[in-house]
C-alpha cells in the first residue's frame, strides 16, 4: 500500500488560481501572501544553505544550543520532515515498529470512530483544494487512514475534533501517511498528554496556564479579563487544540511546529503571550465580553502574523513599551521574561491540581 503523497511545490500557484504551495486558496490576501513570500524566500534560501551545511556534517540530528538556535530562525522545507522526525522521537517509533502503521489500517475497524472520523474528514480544510474529493490529488483518504490508525493506536484518545487539522497539515509536509501517523502519536503523546482525551485536563491546565501568565506578564489585559470569568476557554481553546493551524497564516504555524517538535510546548505560550502583548492597547480598550472575543479573532490576522519571520524574531520590549516599537529590544523567545520549561511545568502543576480540586467539588 502506497502512502505517499503529493509534494506541496507540485500543487498550483499561480495568480489566476490565488492558491499557494501548500493548496491553500488565498482569495483575500493573495497579493499580499506573495508579497512577503518574495522577502522570505531570500530568508529561506540563506537558512537552507546553513542547515544543509550543518547536516552534512553530522549522521544524527543533536539537541544542542546551536542546532536549537537554527530551528527557532526556521527549518527550511527540504529539511522539516527529517527535523520533526528526530526532535520529536517519532523517527525512533517508527524505527522500533515497522509495519505497525499499515498493521492498523489491515484490522477491523471500529464502526463507530470509522463513522466521527468520516463525519470530519468533509469539514477539513474546505479552502484548500487538496482536501476536496473532486480533486484528483484528494488527500481525504489518506487523511482518514492516519486518523483513523491513531483512533485504534490509542483508543484512551480515539478521536476529537481538531486532531484532523494536525493530521493534514502533517500529511502536506511529511507527504507521507505512516511519518504523520507517528509525528501524531508524538504530538498527542508526549508533547501535549491530555490535551484530546475526553477529560481534556491538559487543555484545561495549559488555558489557566496562560491565564495567569496575563496575569503577571500583562496585568492590564488580565483585569480586562478578570470582568469575564471563564472567558479564556472560549478565546484560547481553538488556538491551543489546533496548535495555531487554520488560525494564523500558514508560513507562521510551519515555523512554530518547528519549535514545539523540538522544544516542546512552551512555544504555545510565547505564540500566544506575543499575540496578547502585541494587541494589548486593543485588548484594554474592550468594554463587552462579545467586545473581548471579536478582539481576539482579530489580533490572529493581519501583517503581523502573516509575515513570519518578523513574527518569530520580531524585536520589541512589550514590558517597556505597550504599543509596537520596530527599534525596541525584544524577541519571542526572551521575553516578556523568562519562560523555561521547568517554570511551566510547575506551573501547570499548580492550576491541574486548582482545577482537579474545584472539579472533585462540583462532581463534574
């Protein structure tokens, strides 16, 4: 069984189609898409001239401060699959089981996971030209086949909505169905546990996670949201189950699978800490909770996000300046403070126990 699937510089693009390299239908913002691909591509080809210098120097990819530094400046695409793979373990997975994949899409299958998973494989990406099944390139089936062998790899999950997002935009980068299947397992594994399962205490966990680093980071946005409890599930829950995808611009969400692969989920919250930041002159000037979340579909659009380079990188010390300043000193990666993975974890200790406490209470 051939599981291959079509390159993403194969798919059309031209102005006429306003479709980008990954199948994406741009019928907005199509010019200004090409724009700043026309500034990145010179960012691209630097970087995959340095990465393939570092790579054919080493047999193996290490975990270092040099090979980290690269990813945060972005992984160019010839090279992301090979990155993903070993970063994040999957490659080892895939190593110590062969033939595991194609093992689960040979068994019966359950009826019930086979007909929620064939019930949103419709809805995945209706802008995009490869997702349709009137394309002859349709990835709806191979979509369907990860989906459907991870639902039986870890029934504990099965199935949720938001997983067949990930999957696909695994599928268009690895442009293989066993390579996302693993990239999925080590996702919803290891890197984010919790997060899908029918209890979603991760989830829960990782939004009072941000909540309160608002709190201390951006205390003015964090009494706006003090006026609305229980708001930041309903602002923050798709950004974090969809790991930005089919939030923020397509580039943007490549480069922070980039990190989260090899860094870990930390990154979920300078994504999300930067947007905050960024937009907080907006976010304080909301006086209605439907204010509030109009707000925040906004600050995920525009220039800011689109161009991803400047978004990864982008230099401004929020903490000193609350409007954008190009020429201040800031980087996603070193500020608003300090955000280490040791923080967040203890962190996310205290508001799982918070949260498991209040819920023992209400029985829920």
């Amino acid at each position: 069984m051939n599981k291959e699937v079509a390159q993403p510089q194969h798919y059309p693009n031209s102005t006429k189609d306003r479709v980008d390299p990954y199948g994406f239908e741009r019928a907005e913002d199509f010019e200004s898409y090409e724009e700043m691909m026309q500034d990145y591509v010179a960012v691209l080809d630097k970087r995959s001239f340095r990465w393939t210098k570092l790579l054919q120097a080493k047999d193996n990819v290490e975990k270092n401060l040099k090979v980290k530094r690269f990813v945060r400046k972005g992984v160019p695409n010839q090279h992301r699959v090979r990155i993903w793979m070993v970063a994040s373990g999957a490659q080892e997975q895939l190593d110590k089981n062969p033939g595991y994949f194609h093992s689960l899409i040979g068994m019966d299958h359950d009826t019930k996971l086979s007909e929620t998973i064939h019930t949103d494989i419709h809805r995945t990406f209706p802008n995009n030209v490869l997702f349709r099944n009137t394309s002859e390139l349709s990835l709806q089936k191979v979509l369907y086949d990860v989906l459907l062998a991870y639902g039986h790899h870890n029934k504990a999950v099965g199935y949720c909505q938001g997983m067949n997002f990930i999957a696909g935009y695994l599928i268009i980068i690895t442009e293989n169905a066993e390579k996302s299947f693993w990239l999925m397992d080590a996702l919803l594994g290891r890197i984010l546990p919790d997060y899908y399962s029918p209890a979603m205490m991760g989830l829960k966990t990782d939004q009072a996670v941000l909540e309160e680093l608002v709190r201390v980071k951006a205390p003015a946005v964090g009494q706006v949201m003090a006026q609305h409890p229980g708001v930041w599930p309903l602002l923050v829950s798709h950004w974090f189950i969809c790991l930005y995808i089919d939030i923020l611009p397509v580039e943007t969400v490549l480069r922070i699978l980039d990190c989260l692969f090899y860094e870990g989920s930390k990154i979920l919250f300078r994504v999300a800490l930067t947007l905050i930041l960024h937009h907080q002159a907006l976010i304080i000037q909301t006086r209605s909770l439907p204010e509030v979340v109009e707000c925040f579909k906004h600050i995920t659009r525009g220039a800011f996000t689109m161009d991803c380079h400047t978004f990864m990188q982008v230099r401004f010390n929020m903490m000193r300046f609350p409007l954008f300043n190009p020429g201040a000193l800031f980087k996603i990666f070193t500020e608003p403070g300090s955000l280490s993975m040791a923080a967040v974890t203890k962190l996310r200790q205290t508001c799982r126990q918070h949260i498991e406490a209040k819920e023992s209470k209400t029985g829920s």
